[in-house]
C-alpha cells in the first residue's frame, strides 16, 4: 500500500465532502431566505427583510431537503471512497496468505508450549 495512493484518495473524498456541502448549504440558504426558520418559531433569528414571507413552509421543506441531501451524498461519497481505494489496495490472495502465516506461527507456538509442558510433567514423574 503506497502512501500516495492513500493521500491521493483522501484529497479525492475531501473535495468531493466539501463539493456537496456547499450544495447542501446552499440549499438550506435558499430555504431559510424562503423564510424556512419562521415556521420552527425562529422568526427572530430570520432577517428582517424576509420576515414576511408569503411562502415560509415551503422554505422549511427546501431546508429539510437540503440537510437529507447532505446526509445521503456525503455517506454515499464515504462509501464509494472506501470501495474504490479496496478496490485498487486489497488483494484478496495476499490478505489470504498473511493470515494463513499468522495462524500457522501461532499454531507452532502453542505446539512448543504443549511440547514443553509434557516435558516439564514427564520430569517431575
């Protein structure tokens, strides 16, 4: 596994994370000057020149849309993320063989220690 590979797929997720942000917040801007936060009882916090909103529903609707946009883009931009650097770092023979070497080293380890505690009883026999 390359270290330029694993920066080069974190700039890809970032950019494409920070690409789809803006959107999202772009669209929950749209919403809240729709008038958006007035139905929430955050008339207050709106600015004044949008108070009066003819359509204040369909701006929350517009934020709402905004923020699932956000939630399903940026996990589907994580997912595709992880499966396209897999895809190109992980072999399947490879991880197989690791494994395997492991297993078999501590399965000669275990045989050792049997072999030595046989020896140690048979002595105090």
């Amino acid at each position: 596994m390359k270290n330029s590979n694993v920066v080069r797929q974190m700039g890809i997720y970032t950019g494409l994370w920070f690409v789809l942000t803006s959107i999202s917040i772009s669209i929950i801007i749209g919403g809240v000057s729709m008038g958006g936060l007035i139905p929430l009882g955050l008339k207050h916090y709106t600015p004044t020149i949008i108070n009066y909103r003819v359509f204040p529903e369909g701006g929350l609707i517009v934020m709402v849309i905004g923020i699932i946009f956000w939630i399903v883009s940026t996990n589907f931009v994580s997912i595709w993320s992880i499966q396209k650097y897999s895809e190109t770092n992980w072999d399947a023979e490879i991880m197989k063989n690791d494994m395997m070497y492991v297993i078999e080293d501590r399965l000669s380890e275990m045989h050792r220690d049997l072999l030595e505690l046989g020896l140690e009883k048979n002595e105090k026999n």
